[in-house]
C-alpha cells in the first residue's frame, strides 16, 4: 500500500478536476430539490389530488429523509469508498426524481420524495469532504468559493426556476430537468473519481442501534419542526409525542455514539473547538439563508401579490452578488484573518436583513435590491471563512465524517429557523392585528374618514351593499399592514441572531487558510 502524499505534495489529475466538476453540479441538483416545488406547490396538489395538509409532505417527506442521510454519509463514505458512495447516489436520485414525476398519487409522491431526499443528502457533504481531502491548501481557498457560491445560490434560484418550470411547461419538469443532468454527473464520476479501497471492516461491530437512533431523533425532530407551527405546537398530541420520541432518540444516539468502539456517527470531532464553534456558525448561516429565502418570496407573494416570476426577478438580486462577491473573497481569504473575515460577514448579513425590517406594503423590486444586494456580498464572506475553521485544519481521516455534521448543522439550522419564523408570524401578525383594530373606532377621525371615503368610492358600483363592502375592505387593508409589520419583526429577528453571533468570534482559535501557506493543521 502506497503511503499517502503530505497535503502540499498532492496531485490533481485532469480525471480529480472532471470528476469534482461533476460532483458539485450534483451537489447543486440535491439542495436545489428543497426549495424547487416551493412556488409549485398548488399546482402539484392539483396534479395528485392531495390535500392542503397532504401536500406539505412534498417538501417535509424529502426534507426529513435528507436530515437522516447527511450524517450518515462520512461512515458510508468510508465504507464503500466515495467514488461509488456519489455514484450510487446520483444514480438513485435521478431514478428517484423521474418516479417522482409519474408520481400517481400523494403516497407516491411521499415515497419517492422520501427515497430522492435520502440519497440527495449523501451527495452534499461529500463534495466538502473532497475539497480538503484531494486538493492541496494552496488550492483550497478558490475552492471553497466555488462550493459556497453553489451551496448557497441553489436555495436562492430554487423557487424562481421552479416557479418558472411550471408555466412554462408542468409540475412534473420540476423532476424531470434532473434526469439528464444526473445521468451525466453519475457517469462522470463512476469514470474519472479517484478509486479508492473500500473499507469492509468497518462492517465489523455494526453500529445498527446508532444508525436506528440517529434516523428516528432527525426524522422525528424535523417532523415537529415542519407540522409544529400549524399544530399549534404542544397543543396537539402529535407533537408532544413526536418531541418525546425526538428527544429520547437523541438522548440514546449521543450515548451510544460515545460509547461503541466504532460509531457510526463519531461525535468525538466536536471536542476539536474550532470545529464545534463553526458548526454553530453554519447553524446560524442556515437560518439566515434558508429563513431570507423564504421570508422575501412570502411577504411579496401575500402582500404585494407577486407571481412567481416576478418573485424570481426580485431574488436574483441575491445571487448576482453572490457571484460577483466570489473571486473577492477567496482573494480575501488568502490575505485576511479568517476570524475577522467571518466577522464582517456576519455583520453585512445581519445589516441586510437589518435593513429589510423597515419595508412597508409598498416595497418592490428597486426597495428590495439594496438589503438583498447586501446579504448577496455577505454570504461569500460568512461561507468561505467557516468552512475553513470548521474543515480545513482537521486530520484527513476525520473529515468526512466531520463534513456530515456541518452540514446537518446548516440544514437543522435552516428547519428549526424556518419552525420559528412561522410561529413568529402567527403570534406577532395577532399581536398588530389586535393593535391596529383597537385604532379603528368611532374616536378616530382618520379612519372614519378612511371609511367613508371607500364607501363613497364604492357606492355606484354595489349601492345598498357598499358600507359592507367598505367595511371589509378596511379589514383587508389593516390585515396587510398587520402582515407587513409581522414580517418587518421576523426580519429583525433573524438580524439579532447573527448580532449574537459576533460574540462567539472570541471562542474561535487563529486559523490561517491553508492556501494562505500551509495552514493550522
């Protein structure tokens, strides 16, 4: 057996940079199937006559199976080799969104979600893993760039191309455009991904309890998260018993993983403190990213009555500077404290979701384009600096296992802000309700005026029927104002997360970039 390169000394090949290529496009393909059906969803019920509550599990049943995967793939990376971990993946995955797409019915539906989800969530820590595992640190920088930008572009174009997918065509090209796309990534990799030895003996003490445990305190824990905010949380009996499931499952996973000779999950990387501190920040990143790309296309689609393209027009302002911001951050990285780095990153997300909690009934496209143009430029600056204190100065033989966690911790991130973001819009949208509607008596010149003025507006058109009308429309006006103010709050909210999250820069160990000279290894 040859012994391995030192990091500097490692090679790549023309086949190592065919077969990495390949491997982030699928990589994109899997995150972009979260928010695809986002802006699809009414037009998948009609499809499979599902209904309202049914058709939540198109996103929930891929979701949960994804939340399952991830931590599993560094153990089933190591087992089978990554080469045939990815193939394998891909290929299921096409296979599985095509079956989606002849989906007969809502339980079929759920089924291939669920089996498209389980191997999408393999493809994604795996190309992380690969970065610091095949290429040499002086290359690292750019490359983190390249998986940052698509890592997080994906959930910003997934409504907008899926919105655009369905008028243009039907549901179902929300799964087929998979199928070519896959077939060629699999075979790529199959043919140019470095071969390496399968490790069989790892079958040797089976941790089948941790892999049990593991799968029903994620699966369990993302079913609370996704029906909680519409069940009223512990008021329904559910949930109480989803959570107590949830939190027994965890408690025995954490047990066993630190006590099996060879855990399948290996919990022992989150002694290492830079590790364990980015693993929060990619928590924080998850809320902001996954909660501002579902924040912004809600309040335009029920405020200002947005259709999905128009949507998707207002979003690509995020992703423009996103990809404008990418060469000068990995410039960036090279030459600057990470910690710092990661600071100003911080600080440019949470100033643009800052400044989108002032946003009125009346913000467009041109109000929206200077918070979103700011969260754009920042996402680079938060992406590239934690992937290098969370994965850059681990050992080689930790790292796919460690890329798993991070990346479970940015999905987990993601689900529990979305869980608190639609609480947070039930209860503050009541809260302004119930303010504005204390505003609208007798006593109040200018809503009686407000009143009058519509009746008066609407009484050639419905006559006898216009102090009614008047009435309602004045409820529907409050309602929008009321809305606004409850997603003006969320915003803030999300802001103040990652204020705090510049208080835990000091936790974090000096880290040089390993393109930067060598690294902190």
């Amino acid at each position: 057996m040859t012994t391995p390169l030192s990091p500097q000394d490692r090679v790549v090949s023309t086949k190592d940079w065919i077969a990495f290529l390949a491997m982030v496009l699928g990589m994109f393909m899997a995150i972009l199937d979260i928010q695809i059906v986002a802006s699809s969803i009414a037009q998948i019920q009609a499809g499979i006559s599902a209904s309202t509550e049914e058709v939540s599990w198109v996103q929930t049943s891929y979701l949960i199976a994804e939340v399952v995967m991830i931590p599993l793939s560094g153990w089933a990376a190591r087992l089978v080799s990554t080469r045939i971990l990815f193939f394998a993946s891909c290929v299921t995955f096409t296979l599985a969104s095509a079956a989606c797409a002849a989906s007969w019915s809502i339980e079929s539906m759920i089924v291939f979600r669920a089996i498209q989800g389980f191997l999408g969530g393999a493809m994604i820590p795996t190309v992380f893993a690969t970065t610091y595992m095949i290429f040499p640190p002086r290359m690292q920088a750019s490359l983190s760039v390249v998986i940052g930008l698509v890592a997080t572009m994906a959930p910003t174009i997934g409504p907008t191309l899926g919105g655009w997918l369905t008028e243009s065509w039907s549901w179902h090209w929300l799964f087929l455009v998979n199928v070519v796309p896959g077939a060629v990534v699999a075979s790529l990799v199959f043919a140019f991904g470095r071969r390496e030895a399968p490790q069989w003996s790892m079958l040797k003490g089976f941790d089948a309890a941790g892999i049990v445990l593991v799968a029903v305190f994620l699966g369990s824990l993302q079913y609370v998260l996704e029906e909680g905010p519409g069940d009223d949380w512990f008021d329904d009996g559910r949930i109480v018993l989803m959570s107590l499931v949830s939190t027994s499952a965890g408690l025995g996973f954490v047990w066993r993983e630190l006590r099996a000779s060879h855990p399948v999950v290996d919990l022992r990387a989150f002694a290492d403190s830079n590790f364990a501190v980015g693993c929060l920040y990619s928590f924080i990143i998850g809320i902001g990213l996954y909660g501002s790309v579902y924040v912004v296309p809600l309040y335009l689609g029920r405020v200002r009555g947005y259709s999905a393209l128009e949507i998707g027009t207002t979003m690509m302002v995020t992703g423009l500077f996103q990809a404008l911001s990418a060469p000068l951050a990995g410039n960036l990285a090279r030459h600057m404290d990470l910690r710092h780095m990661l600071g100003l990153g911080l600080a440019l997300f949470g100033g643009g979701l800052w400044l989108n909690s002032a946003l009125t009934s009346e913000w467009g496209y041109w109000e929206m384009f200077l918070p979103q143009a700011v969260r754009g430029l920042s996402l680079m600056f938060c992406f590239v600096p934690i992937n290098a204190v969370a994965l850059g100065h681990l050992p080689p033989g930790q790292v796919q296992n460690a890329s798993g966690l991070y990346n479970l911790m940015r999905n987990l991130g993601g689900a529990i802000g979305l869980a608190v973001i639609n609480t947070a819009l039930t209860h503050r949208l009541d809260l302004h309700m119930s303010r504005l509607g204390d505003h609208l008596t007798a006593a109040n010149g200018a809503a009686l005026g407000l009143l009058d003025e519509l009746t008066a507006r609407l009484q050639p058109i419905l006559d006898g029927a216009a102090d009614r009308a008047a009435l309602k429309l004045l409820w529907q006006l409050t309602r929008r104002e009321a809305t606004t103010l409850a997603f003006g709050d969320v915003f803030m909210m999300m802001s103040t997360v990652f204020v705090l999250g510049l208080l835990l820069l000091p936790l974090l160990q000096k880290v040089g970039h390993p393109s930067a000279g060598g690294g902190d290894h």
